[in-house]
C-alpha cells in the first residue's frame, strides 16, 4: 500500500531543496560575476577592492551557493579568433636542436673531417661545410647514426632526418614523417598553451579546439574585443638563456654569423649581441613563481626540468664570470654576470619590474611559450546585444511552453494535474541548479534543450496517471490504484527516458559546439524529469492521500 518511510521522505526533500538552493542565486543573485572577477584579479593583485565591488559580491549571504549559469558565447557575446599556426617556424628550431647533436659529434671526428663550420640557409635545412672531403661519407654516417625512427600511429616509420652529401657540405633535413608529428605536436602544444592562458584570467568555458592541420578556433564568452583576447593569447614568451658576445650602444651594428642583436629592456639605448644558439630554452623550464630578490626588489624565481638544469648546470660550470643573457620575446631582460658554477637547476630573474610586471611575467613562463607564430585569419567582436535578444525569445518560447503544459495539465487531470504542474516548476527549478552547481555552458540550443525538457518532464506523470485511471475503472480501492499506477508505469517511465538519454549522451561525445550544448540541457533535464515524476510526485500525492483519506478519486 501506500508508504513512503521517513527517511525516504527526508532524502527527497532535502535533494528538491539543495537544488532549489544552486538555482536561486540565479532568480534573485544580481548577476554580478563580472565585478566579482574584478575583486578577485584586485585581490590577487595584492590590492583592495572598492567598497562599491566588494559590497556587490558580499549582497549575497556566504553560506549559500552563489555560482551562475554561465552564459556561451551566442547569449554573453565575447570575442571570436581563428588562427593559422606557422608550423613551418618550428622547423628552424628543430635545426638548432639536431646541431646541437651534430657538432660534438663531428668535432670529435675533427682528425678526418677537419675545419667544421655551419652554413646559414633558408631552406628549413643544416648545412655543415667539411674541411676535408676525404672522409666526408664516413662523417656523414656519423650523423646518420645521430637519426631516431619516428613512430606513428601505423607503427614506426622513417628516421626523423635524412642526411645527404653536396660537394664540401652535409646536408640535413627532416623526413616527411617527422615533419608531419612536428606539425602535429606544434598544434596540440599551442592548443595546451592557449587554454591555459585564458583559464589564467578565470574566463569560463571558453571553446578552444582544432580546425584542419593548422588552423585553430578559439572563442572566449565575456571579453570585450578580439584585440583583448589577442593580446592575451598573442604574447609567445619565448624564454632563452643566451651566452653573451658583447654589448654595445649601437643599434645598427652587424652581430656577426650566427649571432644576434637584441636590445636591452632595463638599459636604454644598450644592446647586447649574442650567440643565436641558446643554452636552454623555455621549455624545459617546469616552474615560475613571482619573488623578491636580495634588496627587496621583485623578481621570478625559475626552475628547469632535469634536462634543462644540466644544461644549465654545465654551462655555468665552464663559463664562471661571464655575462649570460635572459632573453624573452628577443628583448634581454637581465644580463647577469655567472659568479659561480649553479648545479641546482633553478634561478632568478630580476630586472626593473615592479609587482604586477613580475606576477604576469610569471604567469606568462608557467603557461609556456607558443611553439610557432600564429596568423589571425579571423577575428569577430560578438555583442551582448545578439544574446539578449536571443534570452529574450528563449524566456517567451519557455513561457509559452511552460503555460501551455501547465493548462493541459490541469483540464485533464485535475487535482493531479496540479501535483505535476508543482513538480514541473521544481524540475525546471532544479535543472537550472544542477546547471549552475557543476559550472555548465547555457547557450541557445541548450534553451531549446530546456524547452524540450518542459514538454518532456509530464510524460511520465501522464504515463501514472493513465495507469492510476485504468486501476479505478478495474474498481480499485483510491490507495491500491495509486500504488499499482506508479508500480506499472515506472518500467516504461525508465525506459524511455533511459533511450533518450543515451541518444542526448552520443549527441554530447559525437557533437561539438551548439550540439553539445542541447544534449547537456536535455540529459540533465531528463534526469531532474525522473526523479520529479518518480519520487517529488508520488511523495506529495502521499502527503495529500495522508491528511484527505478520499472514498474516491477522479483523475
């Protein structure tokens, strides 16, 4: 018969009111994300928010959950970008890489293939001119050997260079099979680095994702302007260490081969030349951390990975008490003079820099250094505008939708129809919670989802009803036909509902973009639909057959 225990009971009201709880900061929260993030970047900033953001944020009781739904990029507006990666550019570096296998190589070799020097190209190729041609095959062979095979997802391919022989020089170059894992592994690292960087800045649930072999979408909801994202993404950060040649005041003095010239950040009007080749580079760095030096003032301190801190470490044994340039973005931010042999593997950076400079210099070392230059081919603004008009016709579309079944309801089943429309309202209440308590993206196709959810969450209390109609007209007692009515409708209420969420699940893994966020709206709201139907209903049906105890139903 009809018996719901206690603890039952208790369980329900407290999930209907822990739901309720994540979806009112939604109803009554100003929404006021924008001066919370502001307080926060203030804060972390070492500085104090204006009374006026601060009491925004503190309007809110703090023992309540205050999270949103965050709004996609179709109902926020933001900024749009996509850009062409310039694979081509880590080619070059991939040289400098290989050179620096080949030179200890073939300078041991010296006796055979004497004077060694490295021939500038541009052609993406290393090219080395051998004093002496006698031997030239045996050194080429020396420097096949220095080849890996490259594996692919077939199995291990070619070598990841080919090295041939031109008169006098030995010729370098990557295979295709090694070209196309570099284009592959510069795509993903400039994926890693983009996304990393905009969840520096706590933007929420930016859209980051491959298009083609080298093109890649970045859209952030939130942000003012394309330029505002740009300037995010676009700084490279490309941190080397530098042996220093000399300096001069110069800037139109020719650096020499294999050399460079690079201003200084801290000097005006001093330029330092330096070795084109770096000791260590950015990547092996593992960590940055905003600091102070020895006379207080800010700084970084840097630590490499362990390949990075015995290059370091070796560089700095053989080179006591000569300059050594910190290089970012080809500016030289510190030129300091190597006291002593570091085998730590860590160090820091220090310079005229005051507390924000050295926070986002920071930040921009941990995210890395995009591995290539990226080429915008297009860049959009999207006002709110487009967003408020589409909430607009999405309240109107859910309104209608919502008084639509709220009226079916009550002309067809009554008092029952009225216990649905309660739990209509708690599940959409609930539904927005859910949303808000695990940090999902409402976009318009997911206020589609919602409209479907609401044309969806009665059909299982129909599928009771009918049944609860068929045990009175089989002259059930008013308990009895209650019970058998949620008993045999509850196999085809999970049934359906279990179809349509794995459909909404394949949508979700399969889709992108506005599919995945109709297929989040939808399964969520199938959720929210079942639990109504099955337990919120049937509970508050209990309750009023409890205190009623009716002779007779009409459903």
């Amino acid at each position: 018969m009809l018996n719901i225990s206690i603890f039952k009971r208790v369980v329900i009201i407290l999930v209907v009111v822990t739901g309720l709880a994540y979806a009112m900061p939604n109803l009554f929260y100003p929404r006021v994300e924008t001066h919370n993030d502001a307080v926060t970047a203030i804060e972390q900033a070492g500085g104090e928010a204006s009374p006026e953001l601060a009491a925004d944020r503190s309007a809110w009781p703090g023992w309540l959950p205050s999270n949103l739904v965050n709004l996609g990029l179709d109902l926020r507006g933001g900024a749009h970008l996509l850009a062409e990666v310039q694979v081509e550019d880590v080619y070059k570096q991939r040289m400098d890489s290989i050179w620096q296998e080949v030179f200890p190589v073939l300078r041991d070799a010296r006796d055979i293939v004497g004077t060694i020097r490295r021939v500038p190209t541009e052609d993406g190729t290393l090219r080395v001119k051998i004093g002496d041609t006698t031997h030239i095959d045996d050194a080429a062979q020396l420097v096949r050997a220095l080849a890996t095979p490259v594996v692919t997802i077939t199995g291990t391919g070619s070598t990841n260079f080919t090295v041939d022989v031109e008169g006098d020089e030995i010729v370098v170059a990557l295979s295709e099979a090694e070209k196309l894992a570099t284009d592959d592994r510069t795509i993903q690292q400039s994926l890693e680095i983009i996304r990393r960087r905009v969840d520096e800045v706590g933007t929420r649930e930016p859209t980051i994702q491959r298009q083609g072999e080298d093109r890649i979408l970045i859209q952030v909801p939130g942000l003012g302007s394309a330029d505002e994202l740009k300037a995010l993404i676009g700084t490279t950060a490309q941190l080397t260490f530098q042996p220093v040649v000399s300096r001069t005041t110069n800037p139109d003095q020719a650096p020499g081969p294999n050399n460079v010239l690079y201003p200084s950040v801290d000097e005006e009007g001093v330029y330092y030349v330096l070795e084109d080749v770096p000791v260590v580079t950015g990547e092996d760095l593992v960590d940055a951390q905003p600091s102070f030096d020895t006379n207080g003032r800010p700084a970084v301190n840097f630590r490499f990975n362990p390949h990075g801190a015995r290059l370091f470490g070796d560089y700095t044994a053989e080179n006591v008490g000569s300059p050594f340039a910190i290089v970012l973005d080809s500016e030289v931010i510190s030129a300091p003079r190597i006291n002593e042999h570091i085998p730590g593997g860590s160090g820091i950076i220090t310079g005229n820099f005051t507390v924000e400079e050295s926070t986002n210099l920071a930040v921009l070392l941990r995210a890395g250094a995009l591995p290539a230059e990226m080429t915008f081919l297009e860049e959009r603004t999207i006002g709110p505008e487009l967003g408020a008009d589409s909430i607009a016709a999405g309240e109107i579309a859910s309104l209608v939708a919502f008084a639509g079944v709220l009226v079916f309801m009550a002309l067809s089943y009554g008092w029952f129809g009225m216990i649905a429309n309660v739990a209509l309202i708690l599940n959409v209440a609930m539904l927005f919670g859910l949303l808000s308590a695990i940090g999902a993206t409402l976009t318009l196709p997911g206020i589609a989802g919602i409209v479907l959810t609401i044309g969806m969450a009665v059909d299982a209390n129909v599928l009771v009803f009918e049944r609860i109609r068929e045990e009175l007209k089989n002259k059930r007692g008013p308990a009895r036909a209650i019970d058998l009515g949620y008993e045999k409708a509850l196999s085809a209420i999970i049934d359906a509902n279990i179809t349509t969420f794995l459909t909404a699940g394949i949508l979700f893994i399969m889709g992108s973009g506005p599919v995945r966020g109709f297929a989040v709206t939808l399964g969520l709201g199938l959720i929210t639909s079942v639990f109504t139907a099955i337990f919120v209903t049937r509970l508050m049906v209990v309750i009023w057959f409890e205190r009623r105890r009716p002779k007779t139903l009409e459903v």
